[in-house]
C-alpha cells in the first residue's frame, strides 16, 4: 500500500526537504528527526543539488516555520491544527508545549511521523497531547475526522502545504476551512500569498544572483519530486503576476472567508542562520522578513453558502469484456482513496491484456489530482486516446480543463 500511496501522492517526497533546510540553519530539533528518519541532504534533494541549500533558502524557510511557531503561541486558542506538517519539528518545540497540537498529513508521512515524535516526546516534559493524524484536506470528511474529541476553538495552520495544492484543490480546502471554524471558532493562519514575490526582490539584492538560481533549483526540484505545478493556485504567488493579493481575496471571499494580515516582525526571533551572514545582509534580511505577513483567515458572518452536491462513500467497481476495461467511480478520488483506485485497475490489468478502458463517473462527485495521475497511468500503459470518460460533473471537468487533461483524456 505505501508503494501505492507514493505513486498517487509523490508530493509527500517534497515534505523532507523543509526538515533538510532547518536542520542547515541549526534547528537541532530538525538535526535530532533526520538522525532518526535517515534524511540526508544528497538524498533529499538528488544528485548535484547541494547548491539547493543556500543560506537564502535556509534563511527563508527558518524565518516563516520559526514565526508561525510564535504566533501560535500568542493565539488565545488552546488547539494547534497543523494543515501538512510534514517532517517538521514544531510538536517538539517547547513553546507550543502547552498546547494540544494535531499533525494532519498524508498517511505515508503519518505513518513515518506518528511513531517517531511519540518516541522523541517520551523524553520531554510535554502537558498538552500531540498527535498525528492522516487526512485529506479536500475531504471535510476526513478532515472533521482527525478533529474528533476536540473541543473549543481551534488555530489551523499551513505553509508549505499551499504550494502543492491545484486551484480546484485550494477551494475545496478553503471551504472545509470555513465548515471547521464555523462549527468550532478559531482562525486559520498561512503566509501571505505575495511573501515569495517580496522574498525574491529582497533575496537579489541581498545575496546576489547566485542565491537566486540556487533558490529555483531548489524551486524546480521539488517541483519534479513531487510530480506537481508549484504554485499553481491563487493562494500562492505566481512568478511574474502582479495582481496575486487580490486574486486571493477573491477566491477567499467566494468561500465565505476574509483575511487580515499579521506583522511577522513582530514575531520573528534572531535566526541562527543570521549569523553566518555579513552585518549588511543580516541587516537587509531582518527588514525583508520585518516587512512581510501572515494572514489571519476567519469565517465571513455574512457569506451565504450554496447548496453543495455530495456522492457518498467512495466506490470502485471494474468490470472486463475482452480487451476493454469498465471502471465504474463513486464519491470522491482523492489522495486517500486514489490508491484504492490504482490498486483496482492494476490488478485487472495484471490479469487480462486490456487494449482500452472506459471510465464512468456519473456517480463521482470530486477528484483531486492524485485521482488524475492514476488516470495519467491508466493512459501511459492503454495507449494515447485509450482512456474514455463518461458521465464526469459540471466540477470534475472544470478540473480536466484546469489541469490539461482534458487534452489527455477522450471525454464523453
């Protein structure tokens, strides 16, 4: 199953490259959990990357995971949702000791993450519990889910997870935001989606261009780990637009959320990695990261929310007449049960010799885009032209032509 979970979520391989740049600015925390995970930078970032680890990028991720571990410790909630947390230290920090904290992620990093932090927090004096927990964040379902037995207002917290989420992805995430602050108050806080525009400019001219090209190595890498356009959602800045803050407020406000923005200066500690800078650089960086936010994200009390479609328990249901395959979807295909997905077409495809497969989706509600590369499979071993879909929503399609599949696949 992990074999088949890395497959439909390669995005997962992308979440130890932010433990690799703390552990290079000095986080002994992340030192400590690379030891255990057997993380090394060459393995992380593939062969000749090493220039990947500049002290820009250090610096960069340093500066956000340490000032989101400070506003979430200013926050009067009680609960600490962290939205991808991926291989990172923060339920090891003792300043969030004394707050329940719940780790969501997918479950080939939960399974890596649950074990060892329950080992690492055995020796530290932690008063509030820490856990982890898989989740799709698409999947209200799921997300409500992993809040089960939480009460009082909750503060649910992104980063990097933004970044490896499609624009259909990011809706479906803001709108189980609002269902979770609505029914337990609280705020969601994420970075400015303008803060790598800002961070770029500033990075320039600080380091020079070199520390740029190392920068988008890095970028591009991580990019091809995990099998997905970085960026590719108005939550997140996109190179070389100009209107990104508005067209964040606008998908926002669609899902009855409003954001305010939140000083990092105010917030941000002396970085370790700032000392291996020249007094000017460390200068111009501390007014860089001074200059950026946060946003503070809540629930619009005005918004009226539509009616939503949903399709039930996700189903899968194959069925071979010769050479050409039926597959018959209900629910949703997200990052959860596209595996499920994958494992019923290879085992019919491992069985017969298939020339052709038809995909009925009259009864799917939603497919993310590890739903899509089982699909993008499908199509790499029948043949170009060789995967029809039939019955897909008003939705899914939106998603076909988002992402190009549109191109890839015989939609009917």
């Amino acid at each position: 199953m992990d074999e088949l979970r890395a497959r439909t979520n390669p995005s997962y391989n992308s979440a130890k490259s932010t433990l690799v740049y703390l552990m290079g600015a000095g986080d002994e925390n992340a030192a400590m959990m690379a030891g255990e995970l057997h993380i090394e930078p060459d393995e992380t970032f593939g062969e000749g990357q090493k220039s990947a680890l500049s002290l820009g990028m250090m610096a960069q991720v340093d500066a956000f995971h340490e000032t989101m571990n400070r506003l979430l410790a200013a926050v009067p909630e009680q609960t600490v949702v962290d939205l991808g947390c991926g291989y990172t230290p923060r339920a090891l920090w003792e300043g969030l000791s004394a707050k329940r904290f719940i780790g969501c992620d997918l479950p080939i990093v939960i399974d890596d993450m649950a074990p060892l932090m329950k080992k690492l927090l055995a020796g530290k004096n932690r008063p509030a519990p820490a856990e982890y927990k898989a989740a799709d964040f698409t999947n209200y379902d799921s997300l409500r889910a992993a809040l089960n037995g939480v009460e009082g207002p909750v503060c649910l917290t992104s980063e990097g997870t933004l970044t490896y989420l499609t624009q259909s992805e990011v809706r479906q995430l803001c709108a189980n935001v609002r269902r979770v602050l609505t029914e337990f108050g609280g705020r969601w806080l994420t970075p400015d989606p303008e803060a790598g525009k800002r961070t770029i400019g500033t990075l320039r001219a600080v380091m020079g261009e070199e520390a740029i090209k190392n920068m988008m190595s890095a970028f591009n890498t991580l990019s091809t780990q995990s099998d997905v356009t970085v960026g590719n959602n108005d939550l997140v800045m996109r190179f070389g637009e100009s209107d990104s803050f508005e067209k964040a407020t606008a998908l926002l406000s669609e899902n009855g959320l409003k954001a305010k923005p939140l000083p990092m200066g105010e917030y941000m500690p002396e970085l370790k990695v700032f000392s291996r800078l020249n007094e000017q650089q460390r200068e111009s960086m501390k007014n860089l990261y001074a200059g950026l936010t946060v946003w503070e994200i809540t629930p619009d009390p005005d918004w009226k929310e539509p009616v939503r479609e949903t399709g039930g328990a996700f189903g899968v249901e194959t069925a071979v007449n010769g050479t050409e395959l039926t597959v018959t979807l209900r629910g949703r295909v997200d990052s959860l049960t596209a595996p499920e997905f994958l494992a019923a077409f290879e085992k019919v495809a491992g069985e017969n010799t298939l020339t052709a497969a038809t995909v009925d989706m009259s009864g799917l509600e939603y497919i993310s885009s590890a739903g899509l590369r089982v699909l993008l499979i499908m199509t790499k071993r029948l043949g170009a032209g060789n995967v029809v879909v039939t019955g897909a929503n008003e939705l899914v399609r939106s998603i076909f032509e988002q992402t190009g599949y549109e191109d890839i696949l015989t939609l009917r």
